[in-house]
C-alpha cells in the first residue's frame, strides 16, 4: 500500500490512454477513464493515510537516481508527512468531485476528450508537486501545472480571448518561476543539496543574509503561482477556461502550491525575519486590494476570482505571521468552500444558458433551488459566518496576525467584511428579485460596461459562457435546453452530487479537520493571543455587518447601488477598472518590449544591420560582375583590342618607373 509512484501514474495513464485514443473513444469511456484513474488515486491516498497513521510516520521513497555530476546528486523521490496527506486528501479528493462534475458540465462539447486529458495529466503534476521530496522534484510539478494551465485556460483555442489569457497566464508565471530557480540555485550553493531532509534540518544554522534571499526568492515564485501582488494579473482572465478548470486548478489546488512551498520551506522562513514580514505584507496588501475589486464586478466568475486572489492573500498573511497551520488549514477550508461557488457559479451559467453578467440573472432560487442552497452554505463559509468552515480557519490567521501586529488584523477584518458583502451581493443578485433573462435594464450600469469594462461587459456579450465557439463551432444556447429568453433549469444531478459534498465540507469542515491540532508535530500551537474572544466577535460581526449591507443594497433597496455609484464617480470607475492595472503593464511593459522589438530589434538590427550587410554584400558583388561581365564579351576582336591596350599600358608603366629609377 505504500507504493507512492501509484498515486501520480493513474492519472498519467488516464491522460495518456484518453490523449492518444480518445478520439475514438465515446464520452462514456472517456469520462469512466478520467473519473477512475482520479477516484483509485484518491484511494491509494487514504489506504497510505491509513498505513502512515496520517503521516504520523513518514514514508520516504527512493526509485532512481535523476542526476548525478560531480558534486549533485538528486534522486527521483517521493515521501509522505503530515502536510504531504493534506495536500493529497485535498488535491485528489476535490480533483474527484471536480471530475465527476465535469462529466455533467462538458457533456455537450466539442474536444471533451481533450478536456480530460488536460485535466489528467494535470492532476499528475500537482501530484508530483505534491509528493517530491526535493525541491528540483517540486519544481518538475510546479512547471507541469503551469503547462496544464495554460491549455486549459486556452482549452477554447478559436477565441482570442482564450488563448491571450492562457498567454498572460503562462508569460506572468514565468517571472515567478525564475525567482524559484534562482532560489533552488542558492540553495544547492549554500546546503550542497536540494533534499528536503538536509535542507531545511541545516538551515538554522545558515547566515541570515542568505536564508533571506533564498525566501526572498521564493516569495517572488509564490507571488506568481498564487497570485499575488505584483504578479496577480493572470488569475482573473484565466476565468476564460471552462468553469471545471476554474475550480480545481485556479481555487482549489495549483494557486495554493505557493502556500504549501512556503509552509515546507518554514525552517528557512523562520530564520528570515525580513522575508516573513514581507510574505504578511504581500498577503494583506494583496487581500485587500483584491477585495476591492471584487465590489465592482458583474461577471460571477470574476467576483469569485477576484475572492480567489484575496483568500491566497489570508494565507499567505497566515504564513508571514508564523502560523503555517492556520495558513494550511485556510488552504484546506478554501478548497472547500471556494470550489463549491465556481462549481455553483458553472451550475449557474448552466441554468442560464452560457450568461455569466448577473445583471441579467436574478430570481434564480424558484428555478435552481439545488444550486441556490450550496451556495448559501459556500457564502456562509467563505465570509467566516460561526460553525462553518472559513469560520474556524479565517480565526486562526486573524488572531494570529493580532498576535504580530494589531494593524494586520484590522486590515484583515475590513477586508473579512468586504468579503461578506462581495460574495453576498453576488448570491442576491443571482438568485433573489426576478429573473432578467437578457433584459439590458440597468442602463447605468451598462454604460460603465462600456465607457469603463472593456472586458466585463462585452464578456458577457461576446464570449463569456464556457459552452461556445470550441474548434471553431459555435454551439447555441439550446446546446444546455434554453436560450437567454427559456426558463432557467437546474443542473443535471452529475454536477449536482458534488455541489452537495462540498456543500457539507463548507459547513462541517471546520469541525471535521482540526489542521492546528494535526500539524502540531510540524507546526506548533501558535501562542494564545489576550481577549481572543473579543477579536473572535470583531471578526463575526465584520462578516454578518458585510451581509447584511449586501441584502440592504441589492435586495431591501435596489435602487441605493446606482446612487452610490454616481456619488463616488471617479473612485467608482478606478475601482471597476481594476486600478488600470493590467493597462499600466500593457504601457510600462508589454507595449515598449512589443514597440521595442519591432523597431530596434526587428526594423533596426535584424532588417537594418544584418539584413543591410547580407543584401549590401549582394548588390555590392552584383554592381561589381555588372561591370566585369564586359570584359566577357565572346568577341576575338574586342579581347585583341583589350590587350593591345593592356601592353600599351604595362609599356607605359615600366617606362615611367624605368625613368624614375635612373
């Protein structure tokens, strides 16, 4: 039962057998391969579980050396602890039900064979990433579910949305992905090994300077992988991948892979005290920035993007204030919780025909009565209502972050607060009021999805729904059993049934899995922080406040929203437009490297230098044979005259120099 490699290789064979004959393989067997190879791979976890004690007693397995030159060398090694069985439990138990929902939520596409071999081979990487037992091994993952991301996220290939946001996607974590080589550089330098094990048991003993750098590096692989300030960009536009990718890849497991690098990397990171209070910094900032964001949206895939961001931003303030278990036990809670409302969000779309602008969604509760009820239970955990899930882990990093520095946790309850309200203003709008099935009604608010929202707006027009325009074929509305005028439906009951075990996982998670308590051995007990009751009801009371609000402005008082937004005018179109952010890297950087390129490198030295001096070399040789070809004329007459020319010429050149040398 301990044959680790398993776990990986199912989904590798899933991958492989539905990459190379799933063309040929109807939907039935392609998804019975995906599902199994995924469900076995979550048995094989739980049957290791059971044999480690939960990773009470690690497992460390060697399978052959991967490298071997002078001084390095790095096995193919996989072992299981503690933080390795959540991981697994995690990845593989909601990759499961995500599969499972995929079946369902694909089942009219074009390229669903594809679709799950992507999804496949992706759960092997993050497998590997997973289970690697050295950084170089972690890295191999790291880069696969970068890869996977960006064929996924450009899965629907015609659109040109698609596949520029699978471009960005790729691009930004590339800047990540160097900071992480640099990192493992540094560390083979320093420690003469990649080895967990030898690693991190002599950090303590390192210079702090290097130790910094090293987490410094590391920091900035994090920021990319999951989404944080400064290279959060890619998250949101990676909602252009089918809602299925949307919850396994880009909430519930690769983003949290910067969690769960840093929480091994800890022994380094607790002997880095600058480096800690940037991972806290970087996270609050980047939770409250996103946050904000989230207010001012109406596609329901990017309102919970936007929360994705900010709930990386928790943990990763968790992990920079030195509770690793309480950032882990967030990652777990939001796995839960954050799946189940894009999940929820895919059920929606469904019912709606491919519309994702909830402005023209409303009154869904009579229609989707099954998916209005998991997603309440998914807004209530997210916004850390008491005896749900977000509730216990939300806790944890807030009292923790008091702990550090109080400022944090006050941060932190603002944006506990406009998380509430954010994710509450999304389920009123969709669910509550009556249905507007492509009614164009808010004038207001369509002209800033015009003037201001050059993707939200016409995202909804144009190219929003999962559902169109794969290999080139542009599936109609009645693809899901109604147009944007029918009768909204509810989700057939293979998305249904996993909607319902993330619903319970949302709730009674907390209850369920007491991370703090498991990881203790890792991770100690953080230290108990004075009037802890207090700064629990703080951040209670922030959460009903921020629900509250929302059921005060879109459900008691609709009209109060537009009002808001022509009193805050400018602040309000900023705030819509994400900050301009994505507009200041197109002119800061995107723009000058494109322009650059063109005109220096391209124009200037490929056509101006290189090409100048091969075709000057040509037109020089050309002008040249233009006038010798004369002398070839095929004439005796004129070769006779050449040469009595020619003696004249030397008679008269050795004469002259004759003379000159008498």
């Amino acid at each position: 039962m301990q044959n680790l490699w398993l776990i990986p290789a199912l989904p590798f064979i899933g991958f492989l057998i539905n990459g190379i004959l799933g063309r040929k393989l109807s939907k039935a067997v392609v998804s019975a391969i995906a599902v199994l190879s995924v469900v076995l791979s979550f048995g094989l976890v739980v049957s290791v579980g059971l044999s480690s004690g939960w990773g009470e007693h690690p497992i460390h397995q060697h399978y052959f050396t991967w490298i071997r030159s002078g001084g390095v060398d790095i096995g193919w090694d996989f072992m299981v602890d503690k933080l390795t069985m959540i991981m697994l439990m995690v990845v593989t138990g909601i990759g499961s039900l995500i599969h499972i929902y995929a079946t369902g939520y694909m089942a009219h596409e074009e390229g669903y064979y594809r679709f799950f071999a992507y999804l496949n081979l992706f759960m092997f990487f993050m497998l590997n990433l997973v289970l690697g037992a050295n950084y170089l091994l972690l890295f191999v993952g790291w880069e696969g579910v970068g890869l996977c991301s960006y064929l996924l996220i450009g899965f629907y290939f015609v659109k040109k949305s698609a596949t520029t946001a699978g471009n960005k996607a790729f691009i930004v974590n590339r800047i990540g992905d160097f900071g992480f080589s640099l990192a493992m550089f540094l560390i083979f330098i320093t420690f003469g090994s990649l080895d967990f094990g030898k690693v991190l048991s002599a950090a303590p003993g390192k210079p702090v300077e290097v130790l910094t750098a090293i987490a410094l590096l590391m920091l900035l692989g994090a920021t990319g992988k999951s989404a944080q300030i400064p290279l959060y960009v890619w998250l949101p536009d990676a909602m252009e991948g089918p809602t299925p990718v949307s919850a396994l890849i880009h909430a519930a497991t690769m983003v949290t892979a910067g969690v769960y690098m840093c929480s091994r990397s800890a022994a380094i990171f607790l002997k880095a005290p600058i480096a800690m209070e940037t991972v806290a910094i970087v996270g609050l900032a980047t939770a409250v920035f996103a946050a904000t964001i989230g207010l001012t949206q109406y596609d329901i895939k990017k309102v919970f993007a936007y929360s994705t961001v900010s709930q990386l931003g928790y943990m990763f303030l968790g992990v920079g204030v030195g509770a690793f278990s309480a950032g882990i036990w967030h990652l777990m809670t939001h796995a839960f919780f954050k799946a189940l409302l894009f999940m929820g969000a895919g059920s929606v779309i469904h019912a709606c025909g491919g519309e994702q602008d909830m402005r023209k969604m409303g009154g869904l509760k009579k229609y989707t009565p099954w998916t209005c009820g998991v997603l309440a239970c998914a807004s209530l955990a997210i916004a850390g209502v008491p005896g749900t899930s977000g509730f216990f882990s939300k806790d944890a990093i807030l009292t923790a972050a008091y702990g550090h520095a109080p400022w944090m946790f006050w941060v932190g309850v603002v944006t506990a607060g406009m998380t509430a309200f954010y994710v509450w203003r999304a389920f009123w709008m969709t669910f509550w009021g009556e249905y507007r099935g492509g009614d164009a009604g808010h004038s207001h608010d369509h002209g800033h999805a015009h003037t201001h929202g050059h993707d939200d707006h016409a995202h909804a027009h144009n190219h929003s729904h999962d559902h169109d325009h794969d290999h080139g074929h542009s599936h109609s509305h009645d693809d899901h059993g109604h147009d944007h005028h029918g009768t909204p439906h509810e989700s057939p009951w293979s998305m249904l049934a996993p909607l319902v075990v993330l619903a319970f996982l949302s709730l009674a998670g907390g209850f369920l899995f007491n991370v703090p308590k498991f990881l203790e051995s890792m991770f100690p007990l953080h230290e108990e922080v004075p009037n802890e009751e207090m700064l629990m009801g703080v951040s209670i009371f922030a959460g009903l406040i921020g629900i509250a609000l929302s059921y005060f402005m879109y459900v008691a008082n609709k009209e109060l929203p537009g009002k808001i937004r022509k009193a805050l005018g400018g602040i309000y179109t900023l705030v819509y437009n994400k900050y301009f952010v994505d507009e200041f890297y197109d002119a800061t950087v995107v723009r000058p490297i494109i322009e650059g390129s063109t005109e220096v490198l391209w124009h200037g030295l490929d056509q101006g230098v290189i090409d100048g001096a091969v075709n000057g070399a040509g037109t020089g040789s050309r002008s040249i044979g233009g006038v010798l070809k004369h002398l070839q004329s095929g004439n005796i007459r004129s070769y006779a005259t050449w040469v009595v020319v020619g003696a004249v010429i030397l008679l008269i050149t050795v004469g002259m120099n004759g003379g000159l040398i008498r």
